[in-house]
C-alpha cells in the first residue's frame, strides 16, 4: 500500500464525546445521515460508532472493488455475525471455505430450469390470496405481500403449507421476526445472556422453528427421492469439486432457516413498495395495465414463459428497486488495509455501501427521487456504470434468490395487478423504516379497486 494514501474526510469533533453524536444520529435516521455525509464529503467518508471506525463507499467503481475485486480483503459486518444465532452457519452469515461448499451445493437449487417450475406456485398462490379481497376493501399491502411471500417460500422451499401450519412454522417466524432485530442492538451480546423475557421468547420460537425442521429433514431423509422443492435439492446436493459428500442436518437446518428469512421478506418490500409507488403515479400504472391486459388475453394467469413478455413490468420493479432497495446497505468488516481511490481504509473498520444512497446518486440517476421506469429500456441501462445499481449486492456473496426474485416479483405483480387497482389511503404516512430490510414503517394502507 502507498504512502502517500490520505485520511479520509468526516466530520471532525474536538468536544471529548462529541462523537457519540453521529453514532445517535445514524441509529436515528440511517438513510439521511448516510446521504448527507456523502454529500458533504464525497465517494469515501469516515465517521466513528463508539470505538468503531466506519467508513461509507459511494462510487460504483469503489462498491465494484470492495464487493468484488478486493473481496478476499474483507468479511461480513457485525448485523450478520450477530445473525448467527439464528441462522448459524448458513449461507448469508458463513465465511471462507465453508461458504464456498455450501454455495456450490446450494447453487444448483436456484437454477434457471429448476425455479422455473416454482412459477406456477407464485401465481397460483398469489391468484388465491388476492382471490379473497373484495372490492373496496382497505388492506395493509405491505402485511399483505408479507404473508403471501412467505407462503411461497414455504411452499417452494419445503413444499409445505406454511399458512395451515400456522400454529408452528408461521407463529414462531412471526415471533423471530420481532424478536431479530433485538439481537443487532448494541451490547446485544450481553443482553442475551439475561434472562430477559424477550430473550426466552426468541430462544423459544427459534426452538419451536427448529424441531420443526428438524422433523421434515428426518422425514425427508427417510422418504428419499426429489419432491420438487428447494429442500429435495439441497439434500441431493454432492460436493463433486469437493470433498464429494451433502450436507449434514445441521448444515441444513441452517440453510433452510436462511432462505426462509431471506427469501420474503427482501421481496414482499419489494412489492409492497411497487404497489405504493404505481398508487401515485396513474401513467405508469396505464401503461403497466395495458401490457399485462394485452399478455394475459382472456384474464388467463400468468406463467414463467411470459417474463419476456412483461418487459414493462420488470422495469418498474427494477426502478421501485432503485428507489426503495429491500437491502439498502451493505456492511463488510476490513481484514487488511484497503485502498478506497486515494484513501486508505484501516484493517478493523467497517465498510458500509448502501444501496439507497448510491441508487439515488444524481450523476447516475438524473433527477432522482423521480419513479421513472424508463430508465430501464436496455439503451438507458448501456448509459450507466455497473454497480450504481445493486440491490442483489455483488461477487461471492451475491444474492443467490436474485433469479427467483425476479420471477416472482414479475409475476405477483402480473397476477394481481391484472384484477386490482390499489389507492393509497388519504393521509397515509408512508415512511421508510430501514431495519434489516427496508420496510414501510406503518405499512402502505390501500383501497381497492377491482379491475376485471
Ligand atoms: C427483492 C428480493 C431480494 C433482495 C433485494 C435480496 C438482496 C440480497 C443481498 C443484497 C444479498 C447480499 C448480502 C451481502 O452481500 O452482505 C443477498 C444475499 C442472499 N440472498 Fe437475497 N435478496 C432477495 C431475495 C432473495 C430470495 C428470494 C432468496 C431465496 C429464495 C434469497 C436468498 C439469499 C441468500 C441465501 C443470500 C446469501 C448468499 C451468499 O452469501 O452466498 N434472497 N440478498
């Protein structure tokens, strides 16, 4: 490394403790303090939490080296460490060479071929759920995509009914859900160790989750064979490159658990956010509805074979995306020095690129906070660098759901919007709540309106 590397600018405290302030503004409001520190210092700032030093990337050449060039130099930040204790050694939270196995072992699950035949579960499941609403129902959407997303992920992961068996699978996620975010709190490493009731109630519903995977592993160890679902897969996988054995029960509890909590929440935000943006913005709510209406002649459902078809409506996912990203930062823990342009990055800081800063970046996006899915056609697309778009993160560690994201984000919105029309409801705050994901923090209240 150069000598002649700079310290990266930030705010400069002379008060004795004056530092805690930034910490408080960024638990406060991440997405603003975030904006504003690159806004007044550029690609690379630094600012400290507590004893920690941090430093945020906002170029995508930056983003590119750090997620992919130079990813060896890093490891994942503390909020997927402390993830750990919930979803062990699975493949969001693992390192190094167990990563690598458990990522070629999982891959094959998420092939083209393979979640293709998951489409018809999307649809169908989606065509049920919103088979329920009436006509001038008010209806939380967010709560809404949350639960049918969940279903599918329950549904493709381990063909089960997760909704029926709400008694166990669904209550006891709906409890962690609740009960995770406590764990990424400061000092939480501590906090666990007393006999909080908060802290019984996690350890319960993650006791409760766990028998019950455990119980359709053993079943499925036993009945053998391909079931179709993500399960059957990684219970057939074989390390061939490897050491050439599967996985062991609790490798796949761990990764059953991960795409579980992975795999809907990200998406129903997704979509959540999608339906209140087409809600504001009524010309591209027509052009999206005349795509669909034309694609599915005779109010046929959706399949996998029309994505071609519905290039409109990826685009507006793609654009809901930009500006609401279910992931809006990622974190990674420098292990070595690193060169961030002409500063240097210390071994032991965090390093945060966020989604939701980058995407909103007016050199890339011009007028920005603008829902414009035209940005999408694949000219306008050709006009911008990789990386200044990245909600599926990059390198190793990119998002291995991506394809069935895609496809089931496509499809919800093919299925539903095809029937319905939604309104926001007056008055309603929309407001972003960055948590592990990025959530409508009072969800997204909407009237609806049947279409067909
Ligand atoms: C719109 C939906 C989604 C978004 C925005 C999203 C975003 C991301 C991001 C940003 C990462 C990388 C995190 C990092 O580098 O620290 C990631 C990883 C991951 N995602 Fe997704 N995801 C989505 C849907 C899904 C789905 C549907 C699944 C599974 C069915 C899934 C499973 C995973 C897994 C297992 C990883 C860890 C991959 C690895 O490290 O090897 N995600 N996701």
């Amino acid at each position: 490394m150069s000598d002649a590397l700079l310290v990266a600018p930030g705010p400069r405290h002379t008060l004795p403790g004056a530092r805690l302030f930034d910490y408080i503004a960024f638990r406060r409001d991440p997405l603003r303090f975030l904006t504003q520190l690159t806004r007044d210092y550029g690609d690379v700032a630094q600012f400290h939490m507590g004893p920690q030093r941090v430093f945020i990337l906002n170029h995508p050449d930056l983003i590119k080296d750090a997620l992919v060039t130079h990813q060896d130099a890093f490891m994942k930040g503390r909020a997927l460490q402390r993830a750990k204790r919930l979803l062990g050694e699975g493949l969001l939270t693992s390192e190094g060479a167990h990563h690598r196995r458990q990522r070629r072992l999982a891959q094959p699950a998420f092939h083209r071929q393979r979640i293709e035949s998951y489409g018809a579960v999307m649809v169908d499941y989606a065509a049920r759920h919103a088979g329920r609403w009436q006509d001038g129902d008010t209806i939380d959407v967010a709560h809404e995509m949350m639960r049918l997303t969940l279903a599918i992920v329950g549904k493709t992961l381990f063909d089960a009914e997760v909704e029926s068996e709400a008694g166990e699978i669904g209550g006891a996620l709906t409890d962690i859900m609740e009960l995770f975010q406590m764990l990424l709190l400061p000092y939480s490493e501590y906090l666990e160790k007393l006999p909080l009731p908060q802290t019984r109630k996690f350890q319960r519903a993650r006791a409760r989750l766990d028998a019950v995977i455990y119980r359709i592993i053993e079943e499925r160890r036993q009945g053998g064979g391909d079931r179709g679902d993500l399960l059957s897969m990684l219970l057939l996988a074989q390390d061939e490159e490897g050491d050439g054995g599967g996985m062991s029960d609790e490798q796949l509890r761990d990764e059953v658990m991960t795409i579980f909590l992975a795999g809907h929440e990200t998406t129903a935000n997704a979509l959540a956010w999608t339906w209140y943006l087409l809600s504001q913005h009524s010309e591209v709510e027509s052009k999206l509805h005349a795509e669909i209406d034309t694609v599915l002649e005779n109010a046929r459902r959706p399949t996998a074979e029309d994505l071609p078809r519905l290039p409109y409506a990826e685009m507006v996912l793609a654009e809901s995306m930009r500006l609401y990203p279910p992931a809006w930062t990622i974190g990674r823990l420098a292990l070595k020095d690193f060169q961030a342009g002409e500063y240097v990055v210390p071994a032991g800081s965090l390093v945060l690129m966020s989604q939701f800063v980058m995407h909103r970046d007016a050199r890339f996006y011009p007028d920005p906070l603008r829902f414009d899915p035209e940005r999408w056609t694949p000219a306008a697309k050709e006009t911008r660098p990789p990386y200044s778009y990245f909600p599926f993160g990059g390198g190793p560690r990119r998002c291995v759901g991506e394809g069935f994201a895609w496809m089931e984000g496509v499809l919800l919105i093919a299925t539903i919007a095809r029937h319905w029309r939604m309104r926001l409801l007056p008055n309603h705050p929309v407001v972003e709540h960055p948590r592990l994901t990025l959530r409508p923090k009072h969800g997204i209240r909407v009237t609806l309106e049947q279409r067909l």
